[in-house]
C-alpha cells in the first residue's frame, strides 16, 4: 500500500543516492589512503618483528640504530635470524640533470630478507652485481621516466640496464618490482644494506630497522618482550608497527578530520534532502493518511506502511550509491587515487544510510500518529 | 453488545462541540438532538457553517465532542481508547467523501479492498470481495482503472464501494454528489439506496443538494449548530 507520486520517490532516491555514494567513496578513499600508511610494513611479510629506536612513532619516522644493536638483538635467546634494513630518502639525479627524491631500502648483503613482493623484470638475486638496484613500476614509468627523444612526446620508462646517480654514486637498474602504494609517492628503490650505507649521507648511524624471525614454536609477542627487556630498544611485531604506524596518522594528521567532514557533510545532506522530501510528499498525501485512519487503519500500521516506504527508498538509494562508489574506484583503479572499499565500509554506509531514513522518517512518522482523522471532511 | 432491531443505530442528546483557534471559540455543535434508525437514509441538511461536518465526524467516531451524550450502536466512542476507537470504525463505519479520497496510486479493485485488509482479510479474499462489490455498483469493466483515470460519478461509485465492502452497519457520506453534475448525482444516489440500504443499515448523508432530497427517508435540518426540524418523506 504505497502511496506517493514518482517524482517525489526520485527526489528521495537521488537525495540517498548522493549521500551514499558521498559517504562510501570518500571512506574508501579514506580506508585507502590509511592502509597506504602501512602499505611498506606489509610488503615485508618475512619477519615477525621489527627492531628499532623506542621514539619512532611511525615507519617513515627513521630513527636510525647503531649497526651493533643487530648483534645485541642476534643474541637475544629466540631470535632464528636478524637482519638489518636501510629506509631513507636520497637523491638521485637523474639523466636529463633533474633530482628526484627516492624511498631507498637497504636490504641484508646475505639473505637479501625484505626484498619487493612482486617482480615484473628481472630478479632479486641481481641486486648482487656491481652497483645494482631494483625500481618499482610506478616510479620507473613517472617520477625517475626518461624525457622523450621527440620533443613533447611521452617520457620513456626507465628500463634494466639504466643508470640513474645517488648522492654522486652510480647505480645500475637490474630490476623492476611492483610494491604496495605507500603514503608517500616518492619511486622506492631497492638494493643491498651496505650498498644503501654507501649512497647514504656518512653518518655515524644508519641502522633503521632490524627485521627479526622468531625460533619455530616461540610466540612473537614473548620474544619483543625479551627484545626490549635486554636492548632497551623499541620491538614490535608487524600487526603492532601497522597499529602504530595507522594511529600516527589517525593522531597527528588532518587526514580523518578532512574524511570524516566530508562523510558527515554527505549525511547531513542526504538526511536534509530525503528529510524534507520525504516530509513534503507526507504532507501531501496527509488527507490519504487520514483516509486511511478514518477507515480504521491503526497508527501502527501506519508505522510499518512509512516505515516500508522508507526502506525501500533507501535500499535503493543506498544500492545505486555504493553502484556509484564501485563504478567510481572500479575507474579510478589504475591511478594514483587510493580507493578501498571493505566490508566494513559497506555496512558502515548502511547504517548510516538508515540513520538518515529513520531520521526522515520520524517526523514524518510524527506528524502521521498526530493526525487527526476528522480531517479527511475539510474540503 | 447486542443491538435489538428497536435501538436506534446513532442516539445523540444534547451535544455540544467547540473550535478553539488562537483567541476565538466557535460553538459548532450548540446542543445537539438527533437519532437515526436502522434501516433508514437521513439527509443531513442545512446552511453552510452550520455544523453539519462536525455532526457527522462525532457520529463516525473521528471526533470527539464536548457536552452531551452521543451513542453509536449502543457504544460510547468518546469513552473509548484511541485504538479501540480506530478498530470499531474500521468494522462498522464506511465514509464517503466529498473529494472521493481514493488512493491515487492504487486501482479501484485495489481502492475497494482496503477495508478488508485493514480488518485482516487475506489479499486474494479481499480482491475477489472488492471485486464482488464493484460489479454491484456497475463498474466490472472498470477494476484495474487508476482513479485518475475514472469520471467524477464512476470514482464516486468506487468511493461507495470502497465504503460498503466490509459491511459496515452505519455509513456517513459529506456531500457525496456536489462534485458531481446533477444527473450523475442522480445515479450515485440510486446505487446508494440500491446496494447500501438494508434492514441492519444506517445511512448519513449530508447534503445540500435539494433534487436528491427524495432519496431521503427522513430529513433534519441544521441551523447554527442545532437540529432544528425532521421532516418524514413518504413514499419510494
Ligand atoms: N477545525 C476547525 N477549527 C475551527 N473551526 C472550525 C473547524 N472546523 C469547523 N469549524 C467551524 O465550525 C463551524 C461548523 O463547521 P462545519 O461542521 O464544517 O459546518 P458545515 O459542514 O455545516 O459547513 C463553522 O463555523 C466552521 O468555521
Ligand atoms: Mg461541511
């Protein structure tokens, strides 16, 4: 028993529409963007536990070790393998004279443990030879790209066998690996830990991290517990650095406050919208409420009929607005742009696109048990 | 409730009923006498302002009146709850209305069929019931019409079909015909007194349409809030 004209049920349906497609892409974008934070914690997947100074709040926060804190750490009982990691910012200059800022990783001589989870060109046994170094896709083919042979053609994507200089060293391209989108764009490039040191600025400390795998059977969370105990040194196990890391950026960043005006923007709007419409198209068609009151119809009934009609327009609101969001990051997928729509994210636009509905539907609802029938006589 | 054949359907003693809207009162209702009979067709008559809406209302249980005493089948609605109220008028009122009041986006059939779903009937029962009293009211070939797309006295019949499918055994119409043009109005009142009166029947009909009056079996006419006369017509 729905009542009501189309063009109103339209307003409605848009007005949910928009808040959910507002509300599901800018919290992908968000969730996107966060779980780009720890985007280089998870492409380490080898080590349970990371090492490194007790004031790092975060992994780009470099804070770096003495190289004979790996030792201490090797020494401490239950620890299977340590092993250093290099993580700076260098620059490189590139052919063409310009300097572009890189994300560097030092991996271990030996094991070469922290290397990028995907390679597309060569291998991660090649970071070996002379001055190797491995590129990630996306900087090979944008930021550390070639300028093109022809004027104002495309650049060229840096390729194996490129030389690219770092802080005045030279550095051989032997690979190209794809990596996790991390918060920062910079290319990451990858070689070997005393390589890294060499194209590093001398310092007297260049141990960022110590990657460390605990002994078969022995619960990670016991062994940090040793580590810190014996180092005094700050260890955590992979999940504990991304909740680290992922807080930092809740904390100190205006990201979710920007997300979080933005979602709420999109839910005031779509309750003002499905709210007045929906309150529009009531008083509209109140002399059939009252009809239908005179006629006997309880005020509960009513409650279920209003309450009918607004989940339905909001199901289908809610439908074509996250149809919206998936077409949009589906699009979008190829680019720069985090997008990353979860579970979560779906049933947290659900219930708030139900909030909206109930709350247009409540004064609605109001006004309908309100009514009095003898109102259905005034011509 | 048992109703003998002797009570009278609607019994009203002196009843009084009062607008207040900001500083002003209107006594609508001034003292009210009225009974109606099972069986019968009253016309309910008179200038307009006089109160005969707000009669009506009180006697369908939609409103509820001051002073006095208004009984509907033996039943005080005033004394009821707001639920209780609401189911009774659901078994025993029907309403016309002057604006017809049909449900837009509903058909006839579905239109006639509320009454029955609002008292619990399965839907396939109340269609074919709904369908039952379309035909008596001459519109079998008109079930699936949107009441946009029904003429003034058609939309009407539906209206009156709508208001008799449950059976209802007091019907109160506010000027069902003075929409329509006085030939349809004409017809509208003889699918009244053809399907509508019956012994276990009241019927109200407001009105001031004087060339339908012989309809009528009895008229009272209103002034400022009053019954002032009731007059018998003979002869049908
Ligand atoms: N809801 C209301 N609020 C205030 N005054 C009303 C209301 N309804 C009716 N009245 C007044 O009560 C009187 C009787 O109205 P009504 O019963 O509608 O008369 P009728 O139906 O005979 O034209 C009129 O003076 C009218 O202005
Ligand atoms: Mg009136």
């Amino acid at each position: 028993m729905l009542i009501g004209d189309r063009g109103k049920y339209l307003g409605i349906i848009m007005g949910l529409t928009f808040a959910s497609l507002l509300i599901t892409q800018q919290s992908s974008i968000f969730t996107g963007l966060m779980t780009r934070t720890y985007g280089a914690i998870s492409d380490l997947a080898q080590p349970d536990i990371w090492v490194m100074d007790p004031k790092v709040q975060f992994i780009d926060d470099i804070k770096p070790l003495q190289d004979t804190e790996l030792f201490r750490i090797r020494s401490v009982p239950g620890v299977a393998w340590a092993v250093p990691l290099y993580k700076g910012l260098l620059k490189a200059r590139l052919e063409d004279g310009n300097y572009q800022i890189c994300n560097v990783l030092g991996l271990d001589d030996t094991t070469l443990i922290g290397g990028p989870p995907v390679m597309l060109a060569g291998s991660l046994s090649d970071l070996r030879r002379q001055d190797a170094i491995i590129v990630n896709d996306v900087g090979a083919s944008t930021r550390l790209a070639k300028p093109s042979r022809v004027p104002g053609g495309r650049p060229v994507p840096l390729q194996i066998g490129d030389t690219l200089e770092i802080n005045d060293h030279r550095a051989v391209v032997v690979g190209i690996c794809r990596v996790s989108r991390t918060f920062q764009s910079q290319p990451v490039v990858y070689t070997t830990y005393s390589r890294a040191t060499t194209f590093a600025p001398r310092e007297r400390k260049l141990l960022s991290f110590v990657l460390v795998k605990a002994q078969p059977g022995l619960d990670p969370q016991t062994l940090t517990r040793r580590i810190r105990e014996q180092t005094g040194l700050a260890a955590h196990t992979a999940q504990e650095f991304k909740d680290l890391t992922y807080d930092y950026f809740m904390k100190y960043t205006g990201i979710p406050i920007n997300f979080g005006i933005a979602v709420g923007l999109g839910f005031i709007i779509g309750t003002a919208i499905a709210g007045q419409t929906f309150y529009n198209f009531t008083l509209e068609n109140i002399r059939y409420f009252g009809t239908l009151k005179a006629m006997g119809a309880t005020n509960g009934i009513l409650l279920r009929m209003i309450l009918l009609q607004a989940l339905l327009v909001g199901s289908l609101g809610y439908g074509l607005g996250v149809g919206a969001a998936s077409l949009f990051g589906y699009l979008l997928g190829g680019t720069e742009l985090s997008f990353r729509l979860t579970r979560e994210l779906l049933v947290f636009a659900g219930s708030a696109i139900g909030l909206i509905i109930i709350l247009s539907a409540l004064i609605s609802i109001r006004k309908v048990m309100t009514l009095e029938p003898a109102i259905v006589f005034k011509g | 409730m048992a109703v003998s054949p002797t009570d009278p359907a609607v019994y009203c003693r002196a009843v009084t009923k009062s607008y207040v809207s900001g500083p002003t009162k209107v006594m609508a209702l001034q003292g009210v006498d009225l009974e109606v009979r099972l069986g019968e067709l009253l016309m309910l008559v008179g200038p307009s302002g006089c109160g005969k809406t707000t009669l009506i209302s009180v006697v369908a249980g939609i409103l509820d009146h001051d002073e006095g005493e208004c009984l509907v089948f033996q039943e005080d609605l005033r004394a009821m709850g707001r639920n209780s109220k609401t189911l009774f008028r659901g078994q025993n009122v029907g309403f016309v209305f002057q604006a017809f009041n049909l449900l837009p986006t509903l058909t006839a059939l579905e239109n006639v069929s509320i009454p029955l779903l609002l008292l619990g009937l399965k839907k396939t029962e109340a269609l074919s019931q709904a369908r039952e009293m379309l035909e008596r009211v001459g519109l079998a070939d008109r079930l699936q019409s949107l009441p946009a797309q029904l003429s003034g006295g058609q939309a009407q019949r539906v209206a009156i079909a709508r208001a008799l499918v449950h059976r209802p055994r007091l019907i109160v119409c506010d000027e069902p015909t003075s929409a329509l043009d006085a030939g349809t109005g004409q017809k509208v009142l003889e699918v009244f007194r053809g399907t509508a009166l019956a012994e276990d029947r009241a019927l109200i009909i407001v009105t001031h349409d004087n060339r339908i009056f012989n309809f009528a079996d009895r008229i009272a006419r209103m002034e400022d809030g009053r019954i002032v006369a009731v007059e018998s017509q003979v002869a049908h």
